[in-house]
C-alpha cells in the first residue's frame, strides 16, 4: 500500500506542476505584439476608373503570395494637398518586412505594383511589373507598440493597365 500512495503522491504533484505551468502566463491575450506604420502616399497621373488602390506590407519580395496587411482602399476623394493620402497600418506583428508597396487591384490575378517605399521617397522606384529600381524595396522593421512614421512613397498611375 506504500508503493501506491507514494505513486498517487507522484502523479499528484506532477499534475499540480503540469496545471501551474500551463496557466502561467504573461498576462497577454495570447496574441502576438503588434506595431504599425505610417507615411504618405503622392499620387501622379489620372485616377482609375476601375480598380481598388491599397497600400500593402509584405515579408518576401519579390511577392509570392498574399499580403501580409493592406490599408483599406484609397479613393480619390480621399486625396489631400498636393494629390497625398496619409495611410497608417497598424496591427502589424513585430518583424522586418522586406517592401512596403502601393498596388492597383483590377481583379482577379489583375494587380499591378503602382508605387514603393525605398531610399529615394520623393520616386517611384518601381515599375507595374513589380521590379523594383536597385537597390530595391527599403525593408520596415515594426517593434512592439511603436509606429514607423515617414514611410513615405510616389506612386503613378499612368502604371496601370487593366
């Protein structure tokens, strides 16, 4: 009878460690520490008439894929002084994404690269092909609760072909 209460003694404590271990926490919801990023967009050339523009954050590039995160669509309406749009993307897990990128989406297997964030800000860098001018996209490092600011890009519409 020893052998048994010492065995049930065992599998007690190492039930009650196995509990405290899965119910410490960080107090966190379990959701991964998220940032955001910031800039504005200087849109040249005539507004589509068809299509939806975003702005869209990726972790590869060139692009395979889907988007990390996207900003809701831009409308015309929405352009301030000077044909600029001020975005921000917040919720974005921390990570160096590889390119931050204005897209036009025309459709289905439809989008074109517009626009891109890199060393020259105040040019394009990119051509509707997505392939960018060297030395390429200008990788964004997002940290915990803070915002990039100034990721600031051109993007021309005459790029578009739908």
């Amino acid at each position: 009878m020893t052998r048994f209460r010492a065995y049930s003694a065992g599998l007690l404590v190492a039930a009650t460690m196995l509990v405290s271990v899965v119910s410490c926490g960080d107090d966190s919801s379990g959701t991964a520490p998220t940032g955001s990023i910031a800039g504005t967009v200087t849109f040249r050339n005539a507004w589509p008439t068809t299509g939806a523009i975003f702005v869209t954050v990726v972790s590869q590039y060139p692009r395979s894929g889907v988007s990390d995160s996207f900003a809701r669509p831009i409308t015309e309406n929405m352009l301030g002084p000077g044909r600029t749009y001020n975005y921000s993307i917040s919720g974005l897990e921390t990570h160096t994404y590889k390119a931050v990128l204005i897209g036009w989406r025309g459709g289905v297997g439809n989008d074109q690269c517009i626009g891109l964030y890199w060393v020259h800000p105040d040019s394009l860098g990119i051509g509707a092909n997505c392939i960018a001018q060297a030395p390429g996209p200008a990788p964004v490092t997002v940290k915990k609760d803070q915002t990039v600011k100034h990721v600031d890009m051109v993007a021309d519409l005459s790029l578009i072909t739908p």
